[in-house]
C-alpha cells in the first residue's frame, strides 16, 4: 500500500483521508448517509439554528443546503420553522427520531475512525481533533472562503 511522503502537504493528506472516511462510511454502516451525519451533528451543536448558520457551519452551497434539509425533513430527522422574530428566516432543529439516528451513525462511525485513525494514540487523535477544529475555525471565518 503507497504510504505518505514527508513531503505531502496537509490539504492533499485530508483531502486522502477524507476519501477513505467516505468510503468505509456507508448508508449501511451508519444507517444515513454521512452527509446527513455532518448535519445532524452541526444540529445537536447548535441547537435551533437559523438555516444560513447551517450552510455557512457545514461549508456547503445554499442551494445543497436547502436539498439537504429537503431530504432530512422528509426522513423526519430534521425540521424547519419559521423564526418568530423574523419571518424571512428558517430555524432548523433535530428531530428525536434524527437524534437517535444521529447516535447510532456515531456508534457505527467508531469502527471507521478506528480503522482509519489506527496509526494514532487516543491523545494523538485528541490533539488531531484540536488542531482540525482549530483550522476549521479559522477557515469559516475568513469571508473569501
């Protein structure tokens, strides 16, 4: 199997893992698609957001965003409402049923994460999760991203 050069920069080598996590995270395996997954999660942290905080945290297209939510509603994962204090905005919530799906994706997920992490300490993958985190924050804050 090809290895990893010191040389490889960091996009190329999560864009890499990113497409092992894709495809050992099957529908199957996690009962939804990892998609969904991404949503359910953003939503359980961020409880009733607006549907613009949900493109803008997940880094997808408004346009995707709006079919997502199409597909999560219709699922009875997610819902949409709209905001009493201004009518132009939606506020997206979990769903129960979306909350235990989104527990069991979680529990499924482990065995990917363990696969794929396996060459990682427990407080390796603790600083790689800081360290993603850190880089994903500073990313959504920049405007021309």
């Amino acid at each position: 199997m090809p290895e990893a050069t010191s040389t490889t920069g960091p996009i190329v080598l999560l864009t890499r893992l990113s497409r092992l996590v894709h495809r050992a995270s099957t529908p199957d395996l996690l009962g939804i698609s990892l998609k969904d997954m991404a949503a359910l999660a953003y939503l359980r942290d961020h409880a009733r957001t607006t549907q613009q905080a949900l493109t803008e945290g997940l880094c997808i297209d408004a346009n995707y965003c709006v079919l997502l939510l199409n597909d999560l509603e219709a699922a009875g994962l997610a819902e949409r409402r709209r905001d009493p204090a201004d009518r132009r905005r939606h506020l997206v919530t979990m769903t129960e049923t979306g909350r235990e799906a989104l527990e069991r994706a979680e529990q499924a997920q482990e065995s990917v994460e363990d696969e794929i992490l396996a060459g990682l300490s427990r407080e390796e993958r603790a600083t790689l999760a800081r360290l993603l985190g850190q880089a994903l924050d500073g990313a959504i804050r920049r405007p021309n991203l």
